[in-house]
C-alpha cells in the first residue's frame, strides 16, 4: 500500500523479504526493521550494521564555472576542497535562513551533491536561478547512483575483508573524514565514502542498483548485521544528527543549529552570508538545538517514566517559547529505556545539566552526543 504513495529504493526488492517489517522512512518505503530495533541498534553501536540509504540522492554539477560558481551559491568552502574531499554546506536565502542542507564532494571534473531525496527538487530550482551567465550543468543522478550505509566499531575492518580499499595510511587507520574513494574492478564504479567527524564510524557505498546488491551481500557475508531505519533514526537521535525539514527547517538561521562545521567565515560573499557574519560579530542568537532527556512528570519522582513522548511542538513558559522539540526517540540502553529528544531551547535557559518543564514532563538540557554508557 505505502508503494502507491511513495518511491521504493533501489534495494527494497532484495530487502523486502529479510524484512519482518517495511514502510515509510524520509519519504521512501524500506525495511524499517530486520529482527527487533533494538539488537540492531546495538549492532550499529558495538559491532557492525549495513543499512538501505535510498532516501538519499546525489546531483552532478558539471560546466567549467562550477566551482567558482557553487562556492558562491553554499555557506562553506568549496573552492579549496581537495580532490575526492567533501564537506558539509548550507544553501541560505537572502535573509539567512537555512533552504537546504548537503554535503558537497570535488570528483574533478564535476562536483557531486549528496542530500535527502525529498530536497532534490528543491535544491535544483532554487540554485538554477542563480545561473546567469555562468557555464553550470545542474542533474539528477537518479537511479544511476544510491547508496547503502555501513556504521559501527567494526566496520572498517568488515569493508576491508569484504575487499574494500577502506585503510588510512597505516592497514587499520581509518580514511579522513568525508573522503570518497573510487573502488577497483566491476563494470560500474562503486563509490566508498567516509562519514563526517560527527558521525565516527559511517561508511557509505555509493553505486547503481545491481552493484549495490552485490555489495550488500559481500558486506552481510563478511559479518555486517542487516539494520532497519528504525535503529539507524535512534542512532542518528543519539549521535545529535539534524534532519532537514524536521530538526532544521527553512525558518532557522545557521547559527541556532549549532552546526558550525557547515560555515566557513573567511571565504567571502555568498547568499545569506551578510546574516551569517552578523550574528557571529554582533552577539549570538537566542536559541540553540540540543539534546532533552525526559524523565518523570513534574509531580512524580524523576526518573519515573510516563508511557508516552511528548509529541515535537513549541512549549511556552509566560507566554515566551522556552523550548521546541523536533525529534524524539525511546532507546534502549543497558540501564533501561531512555526517553530523549533533539530540539531548541533558549540559551539562557539551555545550559548543560538544567532542567526545565515542558507540559509536565521534567527534561534534562544534554550536550550532544548523548553519551549512554
């Protein structure tokens, strides 16, 4: 039924019957669970799990303005970045608020746009009509390169006896972050791309449909554990990752997102940067994202738990928003479930270890990562 509403990945054929459970997950339909969440999720967090990233899509940007031209368009430096290095970038409109996210990698003679599916159009549209006289070739790579993901202690060492070129300059060290690397032999190229700092041990695998199969089972073969898009969004809950459209939306500046690895202030002008240095000289802004750990209700003890999450929503105190929240997850630990939650709180308000109420659940101000050992 979710397949007459939305785009199955390109993986869902071969994954659909491992599956004990399939459905919707940032706008795709794919296997959301393989046994039970939460083995899954210690597998991504003590051993090694693969998982379908078919919610994401890659845009080629070709023409010999490209780089001079997009470096103009994105709030970091894409000017400088090294052959086969990426970073992580925003797309700003004029009044600073945050259209886009993605991660841009130089490839050479292109440049090659990584972000969720559900932004592509956007993304597209919003940077052609920046293109004036400029020689820029904007596409959608479509069907002809997905990705699967590979996250965990052990994933290095499972790429590399799966056959991957995975090793730093020493046999067990890893690649830099967002480093991409072109994978020998097959008929079609198969991409493996190292995670950002903040995500320590997520690999990705970029290809088309009949080499991502392929992957998958040398991968699952080699000892990786197949993991649904449940245990990977209470992973990336855990590890603070913002979702655009959920966690950072189109009417929040850079700044409140507390993702300074995306700006770079010292490369010049570009859309929405006048905002952007602004804020950094004259003062910061109001609000940060954070993490919440919920506990009890204000009149019960703290850690007696309620069944249910507060829903995501503004909360207000004396008419003023303390606090928003915009991603929730319940996660198993060893001590027991815990009841966490990404969003915004007010700065004066939001200082690590302070508690504050919202709608009668007590919630604790957490730096991100959590950190549940």
């Amino acid at each position: 039924m979710f397949g007459l509403y939305m785009t199955q990945t390109l993986l869902y054929s071969q994954l659909e019957p491992a599956a004990s459970r399939i459905g919707p997950y940032n706008g795709v339909e794919t296997s959301l669970v393989f046994r039970d969440a939460a083995s899954e999720l210690h597998a991504l967090q003590a051993s090694c799990g693969i998982f379908d990233l078919g919610w994401r899509a890659k845009i080629s940007v070709a023409g010999k303005d490209r780089v001079r031209w997009l470096h103009n368009m994105v709030s970091n430096n894409v000017r400088d970045l090294p052959l086969n290095r990426g970073n992580y970038n925003f797309v700003l409109n004029a009044q600073g608020r945050i259209l886009a996210d993605m991660f841009i990698f130089n490839r050479g003679e292109s440049l090659l746009i990584d972000t969720d599916r559900s932004q592509v159009e956007t993304v597209i549209n919003t940077l052609k009509r920046f293109i004036i006289m400029d020689k820029v070739e904007l596409a959608d790579c479509g069907e002809s390169l997905s990705a699967i993901g590979i996250c965990g202690p052990r994933a290095q060492q499972i790429l590399v006896e799966a056959g991957f070129n995975a090793s730093g300059m020493g046999p067990m060290e890893p690649m830099e972050s967002l480093e991409l690397r072109e994978q020998a032999g097959g008929d079609a190229p198969i991409l493996l791309v190292s995670g950002p700092s903040q995500q320590p041990g997520w690999y990705e695998l970029w290809a088309n449909s009949s080499s991502l199969a392929e992957t998958w089972k040398k991968l699952a073969s080699a000892g990786a554990q197949p993991v649904g898009a449940e245990a990977v969004e209470m992973w990336r809950v855990l590890h603070g990752v913002p979702k655009y459209g959920q966690d950072i939306r189109d009417r929040d500046l850079p700044q409140e997102t507390e993702q300074v690895q995306a700006l770079n202030f010292t490369k010049g002008c570009y859309i929405g940067q006048e905002i952007v240095e602004r804020i950094r000289s004259r003062g910061q802004v109001h609000r940060k994202f954070t993490g919440f750990e919920f506990h009890g209700s204000a009149s019960t003890p703290t850690g007696s738990l309620t069944k249910d999450l507060p829903q995501p929503g503004k909360f207000e105190e004396n008419g003023r928003t303390v606090a928003e929240i915009t991603s929730v997850a319940v996660v198993p630990t060893e001590s027991g479930e815990r009841h966490i939650a990404l969003g915004y709180v007010r700065r004066e308000a939001g200082s690590p270890g302070s508690q504050i109420t919202l709608n009668g659940r007590v919630a604790t101000v957490v730096d991100l990562p959590f950190d549940f050992k």
